[in-house]
C-alpha cells in the first residue's frame, strides 16, 4: 500500500525501480491527473515524497535488508513536472557511514531536462525499528514486466 510505489494503492503512483549498472537507482513513474497543483502539473510535495523515497531506496543496493528513514530533505525545484507523460527519478549514495547515509538524485522529464533536484541525509534502522517484522525489507514482489533496457 505504499504511496509512492505500492501496486494495490489506488491514490500511489505505482513506481517501478530499477538498480542500473553504476549502483544507482531509477523510478519509473506516470503521475496521475489526481496529483494536479496547477493546470497539468504535478503538486511540488508529490514530487518530494518521489525524491525521498528515491533516495531513500538506495540504501536497498547496499544493505537489502536494512530501512532508510528520512533525517533531512534538501529540495531544488526547477521546472514544472507534467502530468500524464512518463517521468523518471535517479538516485545514488554519496556518502555511507555506519549509522547515516547521504543521497542525491533528481526528477529527468522525458526530454530529459531535470525538473528537480534533492539531497538527503538517512537514517539506517532495522526492520522491527520502523514497524515490519523482523527480517523483513518492507518490499512486496514486484509482478510488472520490467523493461530489459532503459534509457536515462
């Protein structure tokens, strides 16, 4: 059911990530007309909650069985992000330390021109410290296909 990449949520923008060949991460994303600020654009904090739980994954390619929880979200907005056109969200660590890391990423349009940037500063918990059985990385089996290429 999660917001931002839950498939049975009927309001979540159904993301789909990817791991790519350098380490970082991509979400592939098609926002809803439901999420509208103003005329065909995407509310700012629905791009915010895409970024932040972007770069919160990352942490997934290093510790799989680990969860980011957000300490801090520095936030560029740069263009306006449209609705109802296929955008997507790059993400990677840039700083790993035991307890904390630190990500970047941005929101490419599909032109891609970045509309947004972020960085982010994470705290490292275990399952059971945010609620999930103990064990447990939180993520469902994802049944979409994936594409076998994907183009940045």
């Amino acid at each position: 059911m999660c917001f931002v990449c839950g498939e049975d949520n009927d309001l979540g923008l159904h993301a789909q990530y990817l791991e790519l060949d350098d380490g970082s991460l991509m979400g592939i994303f098609k926002p809803n007309p439901k999420l509208q600020s103003y005329p065909d654009r995407m509310h700012g904090g629905v791009s915010a909650a895409i970024l932040d739980e972007t770069l919160g994954r990352t942490l997934l390619a290093v510790q799989p069985n680990a969860q980011a929880v957000t300490i801090e979200l520095n936030l560029k907005y740069r263009k306006p992000v449209p609705l109802g056109e296929e955008i997507r969200a790059v993400a990677h660590i840039v700083k790993a330390r035991s307890r904390t890391f630190d990500a970047q990423g941005c929101i490419l349009l599909s032109d891609g021109s970045v509309a947004m940037e972020a960085t982010g500063r994470f705290a490292i918990m275990t399952s059971e410290q945010v609620g999930l059985p103990d064990g447990s990385n939180g993520l469902h089996p994802d049944t979409r296909e994936f594409p076998d290429e994907v183009e940045i």
